[in-house]
C-alpha cells in the first residue's frame, strides 16, 4: 500500500469515507446535502476539506484509508470562505461550521494538530504512520467512536459538540524488539515454502501448517513482544489450521496487532539451510515487506558442518523484529 493525495480518481470516495466517519454529525450540519458540501469544500479548499492535508493509503483495490488533519493556522485563515465560495445557500450551514470551527481555535494551540477525519479499513495503520512522522506536539481529533483512540491511548478531554467526544494525545512512541526462532525437519514429499515463496527443492520441511520456518520466526517475534504470547496459542494444531498457509498467519497477526498500535518497524532474519537459497532472498524479501510493512532483511547461512542442519536435517529462522508502539 502506498499514500497519496486527494484527486480526480479518488475524490469520490474520500468523501465518502469522510462523511461516513461522522455521518450523525454531519447530517446535523449540513442536512441532507453533507456529502454534496463535503465534495465542494474539497474542491475548494475550504478548512478544514483542505486537499493537501488529506493523506489518502491505497493498494490495487483502490483507497483503503484517509486521514484529513489541520493545522490552527489553516484553521485560521479561510474558513470565512464558506460564505464567500459556495455564496448564499451555504450561509445556514455556513454558520454552523464557522461556530464549531471557532470553538475548535479557542482548544488547541499552534504547536497541535487537529484531525477532522480518519476512516478506512487500514486507519491504524494511516493514524500510525501519520503519528511517527508528525512533527507537531499533539494531536487533538473530534470522534464519534472513540474504540480505535482509546485503542491508541489517547486521552478524552472535555467535548465541543454534544454528538461528538474528544481525545487526544502526544506525538510519540516508543519502539519494542521481539526474538522469534523456528525449526522444521526436512522430509519428502513436502513443499519447501520460505517467507511465503516455494523454493525449487526436492525435499520439504514437516509441520501442521506448511511448516513455513521464517514465517513462524516472524509470528513468534511480534506476538511474544506484543500480546506475550506464542505461535501455538494463536495457531494450534487443529483442523482448521492443518495444511494452512503460514504467511496468511503473519498478515493476520500483523492485522491483529497493528489494531493495538502495535507495528513492525524492521525485522532482521537469519535462515540456517543446507539448501542454497541467495537466488530467492529479494523475493522472500519484497513478499515479506508486503504484509509487514516495513523493511525485511535476510541472510542465509550453511551451518559450516557444525549444525544439524549442514547434515540435511532441517532448517533454522531466527528473526529480531523493532517494533514501534503508538
């Protein structure tokens, strides 16, 4: 997933993502027309529908996350121009938005951000990345669900509008590192996956799942370091995950975790393999970084006939995995 920003493409459903964030709110203010008033307040810049400082995350499937944010100076200066731009049909509605926006400058100072809206499938991960590279002191939003805030810990301040509560929180994190390791015998008739890529091999490693040692040293690498747990309490050894595939396990882990402000921020793997595997590192890398999200590096070693595994036994993953707590 990559971020953009608001244009012809996806303006369509920016808005639709904003308005749906808080549509209670926004049915008060601007009655049956909101997301027609959201669209042109877009277009025109008006604050706080301001295109630039709207953060949109995509993949293939199209926008998956938007984060709209204001500064007290953007705030400040063009609000009136909901009068001015959109002329008189606006003034009702006009009214109402200058008041809260008002409201709004007298709570925060120059230093906070304001974040009007954050909706999306992925809008930890948007709130995440947002947070890590802000460089304003705090971050003050108006919500009408507070779980994923209070998930984040943010703090609840006094509300400036009766259908909404208020949070809010520092611009800060701290980062936490995980250790995972796996080994699986080599035997026949198996598929050899690493990292989620088959490997060209005449034999496979053992295990319930498709036995994936460097995905299972990834797994036990953020959960011990998030949920204090392991592999085995997640993924037991029942039906359900017989035969399954063990990267689809990480991208639900990281899922998981990233929904408790828990995110990989690098992961560092060593594989101990009698099978030469140099020829696949940069796709087991890219496949990896794809699902974690951040950078993936590997390398691989023999065992120089000292390990089991020199002697075609199986294969060891080591993993160490930074990861920043929101």
């Amino acid at each position: 997933m990559q971020t953009t920003t608001v244009n012809e493409k996806n303006i369509g459903k920016v808005v639709e993502l904003v308005y749906e964030e808080k549509q209670e709110f926004y049915d008060e203010l601007f009655g049956k027309n909101a997301l027609k008033y959201i669209k042109e307040a877009f277009e025109y810049d008006i604050p706080p529908f301001i295109k630039k400082n709207c953060i949109v995350l995509e993949d293939q499937k199209g926008v998956r996350a938007v984060l709209l944010y204001a500064t007290k100076a953007e705030f400040r200066h063009g609000y009136q121009r909901w009068f001015s731009v959109l002329g008189l049909k606006i003034i009702p509605v006009g009214a109402k938005m200058i008041y809260i926006i008002e409201r709004i400058l007298m709570d925060f100072s120059i230093d906070d951000l304001y974040v009007v809206s954050l909706a999306g499938e992925f809008k930890e991960q948007l709130l995440y990345r947002f947070i890590k590279s802000s460089r304003y002191k705090k971050i003050i939003v108006d919500t009408l669900n507070s779980d994923l805030y209070e998930r984040f810990s943010f703090g609840e301040e006094k509300p400036i509008h009766a259908k909404l509560k208020r949070f809010s929180k520092f611009c800060d994190y701290h980062t936490l590192t995980g250790i995972g390791w796996d080994t699986h015998p080599l035997v026949q008739g198996r598929k050899l996956i690493l990292g989620g890529v088959q490997i060209d091999s005449q034999l496979g490693l053992h295990g319930h799942s498709d036995a994936d040692v460097l995905c299972h040293a990834l797994i036990d690498s953020l959960l011990g370091v998030t949920l204090k747990k392991d592999i085995g309490a997640v993924f037991p050894e029942n039906d359900e995950n017989k035969g399954r595939s063990s990267l689809e396990m990480l991208e639900l882990v990281v899922q998981t975790v990233n929904k408790s402000g828990f995110f990989p921020s690098s992961a560092d793997c060593v594989i101990i393999s009698p099978i030469k595997l140099k020829d696949y590192r940069e796709k087991i890398s890219n496949r990896l970084e794809n699902v974690l999200g951040c950078p993936v590096s590997i390398k691989f070693k023999t065992g120089n006939g000292v390990y089991p595994e020199s002697e075609m036994k199986g294969i060891t993953a080591m993993c160490v995995t930074n990861v920043d707590k929101v």
